[in-house]
C-alpha cells in the first residue's frame, strides 16, 4: 500500500509512505528509486544495527554503492545534542558530500535524531525514514519533525526535514516487545481520539487480537493511523494549525517523560497525559461526559498505565509543561478532545486552549 503525503505548502516536498509486508528487505532498490544518492549514511542505534542496519549496509554495498553505517547507544537518553554532534562529525569525517542521503532506520529517537543530522549536515540532505517500532511507523517517522532533547524540555532544538520516504514494514513488529507494542499502541488510541470514532471503537472490539500481534488487525492499526496522520500533516506542514491536535495528550506525556528521568516510554508517557488531558476537558466543559474514562479504560486493555508515577510529582510536572512549545505569553496551551473522534478547535479559533494552571493541578491530583 501506498499512501501519498501532498504537502500544501511545499508541493515538491511531497512523499509516499510505503506498507507492506517484506519491504525491509528490498530497502536497496526502494532507495534507489525514492531517495538516489551517491552514498547512503546508515543512521541507526545500538539495537536495531544488529537486527537491520547491517543487513542494509550490506545489500547497498552489494549495489556498489557507497554505504556507511552509523551507530548511537539505544534509549531516550541518548537523544541529545551531543549524539547528533558525535554523528555529524562522523559524517564529515567520511567526506560525505551534497550527493550523500541518510537512512534512518530504527524506532522514535532514531528517526527524530537521524532526521535531524539529515535536516542539518552541509545545510540539508535527502533522507529516508524506515521504522522498526509500532510507535515509529504510525507517528515519528511521518512529518517531518526532528530534533534533540534539552535539558529545558523534550524536543526543544530541531528542524521540520520532510522525508523523501517512508518504508513500514509491519513484519518488523513480530519481534516487537509487548511493552515497545503497547507504547506504539498509545498513538494509535490517540488518533482514533483527535480524528476517528470508528476506529477507536475497533481498537476496543479488537485489543486483544491487536495486542496478541494478529497480523490483520495489527496492519490495520498501521495503515489507519498513516492516514489519520498523513492527512493532518498535509493540511499543515509546519504545525501553524490544525496540526497541533496530534499534540493530544502530549502536554502532560512530554512532561512526565522529563520528570522520570525518561524512565517512562513515550508512548506510556503520552497514554497517561490523555487521561489527565481529557479529565481536563471535561472539566473545562469542552468534552463529552465520560470521554476520559473511555480513553483510560481502552488505554488499560492495552496494558498501558494511565496514572502518573510517583516520580513525576505535580509541581515539577506544571514547571516542565512551562517548557512546551505550544506555550504561549507564559501560558499553557492543551490540544484537547470535544469527544471520541473529534478534536476541539477549528481555524478560525485555533486548535489549542489556554489552561490555567489550578485546573490542571487540580486534575494531575485527582487519581
């Protein structure tokens, strides 16, 4: 399946995403013809260069092609500046020019951080997302957003660098921990939240197939959350609106992940913040009645956790959300949802609201 990413505001920026079972496995020819380059710098952590990267720098180097693999240690932790520094240097000590194109193939921290050497080495160079995680396929690896995390704030320092392709292969997930699933699933909840009730009611019907990786359901996961949010990146490339809704239940994630150290997932992260965000929403009259109890209990059949860790204490917490980007004049702005399938907001009146900070107090206190 191809699915098209027609940006509005750069029409020649526009790209394919690319699913389908075994495609891992031809990366060289679809390299060749989405993303030709002169030499491919394989960007990729610890983890995956043993399953993957290998592998392709092999079958490119079978091509004749130049091919250099580039390595950082796995984990969150590791998406900082001086990652991204260790790896450009490494690029420019191979003499890799204009010509040259980066691979990023791994989860989320090897997308934003691979997708940021791409968006800045010699000001800017082709590159090609293949993830290996749930997570990845349905969210990091599509829209172009790359960065590092600060000790400021998660994200902090980045470019928006639009891929040339996206290469999903859900094969890759049959070696996927429940745990990394489950992580990956949170996005998928949170589509079906902001953009589709019909598939949020599927991910309830069908969480126990899903979970249980049942190849057809777990390819519908994928393929229905590229298009919820290819179609959102399309309208907005550079988040000036609409965009900002799959920033749902982020506020309060990104949060969490800083004050636990990064101890919590990304995805446990943001399962929990759209269980505060929506008892945020409800308190603010914006949701439906019932909404965050809907998204908690999906979110606990998904083997997710849905109440903050101890470690993430509520002053710390309203102290890091201060730090989001979405913050605006010093105050906290939310994406929230009206009910399940539909987000709040509109053009005329933007797609965040202001939340002043007892309201959220009051909700990261109630358990």
């Amino acid at each position: 399946m191809t699915i098209r990413v027609p940006l509005v505001e750069q029409r020649d920026a526009s790209y394919d995403i690319l699913i389908g079972s075994g495609l891992v496995r031809q990366l060289d020819r679809i390299l060749k013809q989405y993303c030709p380059a002169v030499a491919y710098a394989i960007i990729t952590d610890s983890h995956v260069a043993t399953l993957y990267g290998a592998d392709l720098l092999q079958r490119l180097s079978a091509t004749g092609c130049r091919a250099e693999l580039l390595t950082f240690p796995a984990g969150e932790r590791n998406k900082t500046r001086d990652t991204w520094a260790a790896l450009s240097d490494q690029m420019l000590a191979a003499q890799l020019g204009r010509d040259s194109a980066v691979v990023a193939i791994g989860g989320g921290v090897v997308n934003d951080v691979g997708g940021f050497v791409a968006a800045t080495y010699l000001r800017g160079v082709p590159l090609a997302q293949v993830p290996t995680s749930l997570l990845a396929m349905i969210d990091s690896s599509i829209g172009g957003k790359t960065g590092v995390d600060v000790p400021a704030g998660k994200n902090l320092l980045g470019a928006f660098h639009q891929p040339r392709v996206v290469v999903a292969d859900p094969e890759l997930l049959g070696s996927l921990s429940s745990v990394q699933l489950a992580a990956g699933l949170a996005e998928a909840v949170k589509h079906g939240v902001i953009a589709d009730a019909d598939y949020f009611a599927f991910l309830e019907r069908e969480y126990a197939a899903i979970f249980a990786k049942h190849a057809p359901a777990l390819e519908r996961v994928v393929r229905r959350s590229v298009e919820i949010k290819a179609a959102v990146v399309a309208q907005d490339e550079r988040e000036k609106g609409k965009r900002a809704i799959l920033n749902f239940g982020h506020t309060v994630g990104h949060a969490i992940e800083a004050t636990s150290q990064y101890e919590v997932l990304h995805g446990e992260a943001v399962a929990i913040g759209m269980v505060y965000e929506g008892r945020i929403a409800e308190s603010l009259g914006i949701a439906e009645a019932g909404t965050a109890q809907r998204i908690r209990t999906v979110l606990e059949q998904l083997h997710l956790p849905v109440e903050r860790p101890a470690a993430s204490q509520v002053d710390d917490l309203i102290t890091a959300m201060r730090a989001d980007k979405k913050v605006r004049a010093g105050e906290i702005r939310l994406a929230l949802p009206r009910a399940v399938g539909r987000a709040y907001g509109d053009d005329g009146h933007g797609w965040t609201v202001v939340v002043q900070e007892e309201t959220i107090r009051e909700a990261l206190l109630n358990t």
